[in-house]
C-alpha cells in the first residue's frame, strides 16, 4: 500500500478532478463513489494510508442530493428506560402501514427525523438546553398537524397531552465522546454523477479538508435543522436512534475547513 503525506493526496485529488468523467468502478454497488476514490488512490476501507494520521478519515457523498448522511447511532437517556421501545413506540406510536401485511396484526412504528428548527407533524423537536447540557426531545400536542387528530387523541388517552415525562435527552459529554471518535479529521469530497445506460459515471469536483471538530458546530446544526434526529422503531424492531446530517453541512462541525480543489 502507498503511503501519502498530505500534500501528496491533495496532488492525488486535484488529478482525479481534471481527469473528468470515470467509470463507477464497483458496478451495481450503491456506494460507489466512495469505493471508486478508494480504488484510484489504491486504498481499501476508508484507511487513509497517512504517515502517523489515524484520526483521518475520507468521506464521499453524490453532489446536489438530498439524501442524509448518518453521522452516528446513539440511543437516549435514561437509557434503563429503553426510551425507544417501552415508551415512545408503545404510547406515541402508531399504526404501521404494513401492519396485518408485511407484519403482523397490531404492528406499530414511530419514525420521526426532527431538529431544533421547527416541529414535525406530529409535534416534537429538538432542544437544547445549555444550562444543564443536554440535547433534549419535546412534545408540544398544539403543533400537531389536523391530519394526525386521531392519532392525538389516542395519545391523549394514553398519556394526556402534555410534555413527555421523563424527556429522553443525549448529555453533552456523551454527545462529544460520541461525536469526537467519529467525527474525525477528514478530506470530505463531493462528486458530481450521470448515468449512460446502467453505468454510472463520476467527477469528482470538489475536496475539503476539515479539521479538529467543534462541538459547538454540532449544537448549531441541531437548532438550525441543518443535523437531524432520526427514530425508527417499529414493534418487531428498533433499527437505532441516529443523528444524520443534510447535504454540504459537514463543515460546520469542524473548527478549519480548507477548501483543496474546486472544478
């Protein structure tokens, strides 16, 4: 395996960008991208192979989408609740629209993606609370949306309609233990994509190097709806709480963002 220095792969990015459209190396495989960078830089796994650098990462993403990238899971306190299970999907869950199907009869699911910024439909959001430094989940049943008035008053008769209690939350230490094993040091690069027939295509027009992550960029991308909490547990399974952030955001969680090639 070659070994780079920094500037060396920086050199490695900038030509891969003038060389324009290339094939997706790994046909068929949805992550190619990431899988094709590592194959012109001749590296397996994401291990970026930099002299006394293991804090450094390579991260891909498809330019222009809107889909999310999963920063991390971590389920919330008090964890000897269960939050997830024995109280969000028993008593604020609903139907699952496999239920009697796909699943069994009586099937529920809480799937929520929410942030700081405003409610969902169904009445939560994200907040913080510096003070006692905790990112905490809230429920306000006057933000509910009409549609969901059946679902409320089943809520209502389970729990009434006030704030959850106890409130599910991530303590700050937690979040950056968390945040700081996975969020390392990175060469984050964006590709844009077109396909020709069934064959994908890539150019990989922009690279940053992000630095030393900030704690204080995670708080802010929570309240500005930038980093999203997402539940998704049904009764048969809860496949995890994740954190999971939009598209092009990634730099606001480090303290240096250095731009190192821009086609």
């Amino acid at each position: 395996m070659q070994l780079y220095t920094k500037d060396e792969l920086i050199k490695k990015l900038k030509q891969l960008a003038e060389m324009g459209w290339i094939p997706n190396g790994r046909f068929g495989n949805h992550g190619g991208i990431g899988n094709t960078l590592e194959d012109f830089l001749g590296i397996t796994e994401n291990n970026l192979p930099i002299p006394n650098a293991a804090e450094w990462e390579l991260k891909t993403q498809r330019a222009n989408t809107s889909s999310l990238t999963t920063l991390f899971h971590i389920e919330p306190s008090p964890r000897a609740v269960g939050f997830v299970p024995k109280v969000l999907l028993p008593l604020y869950g609903w139907s699952h629209q496999e239920a009697g199907k796909l699943y069994k009869d009586g099937e529920m699911s809480f799937r929520q993606t929410i942030h700081g910024l405003s409610h969902s439909d169904r009445g939560f959001i994200v907040k913080i609370d510096r003070a006692a430094k905790k990112v905490l989940i809230s429920f306000d049943a006057t933000k509910v949306a009409e549609r969901h008035s059946e679902w409320l008053r089943g809520v209502e008769q389970k729990m009434g309609l006030g704030e959850l209690n106890p409130q599910p939350y991530w303590g700050f230490d937690d979040l950056k233990h968390k945040a700081g094993t996975k969020l390392l040091n990175c060469f984050y690069v964006q590709a844009e994509v077109k396909k020709e027939g069934e064959k994908e295509f890539y150019w990989y027009k922009k690279a940053q190097m992000l630095q030393k992550f900030k704690f204080d960029g995670l708080l802010e991308a929570l309240e500005k709806g930038a980093l999203l909490v997402d539940f998704d547990a049904r009764t048969g399974h809860n496949h995890g709480t994740k954190f999971r952030l939009r598209q092009n955001h990634l730099p606001m969680l480090y303290e240096k963002v250095t731009t190192v090639v821009n086609s």
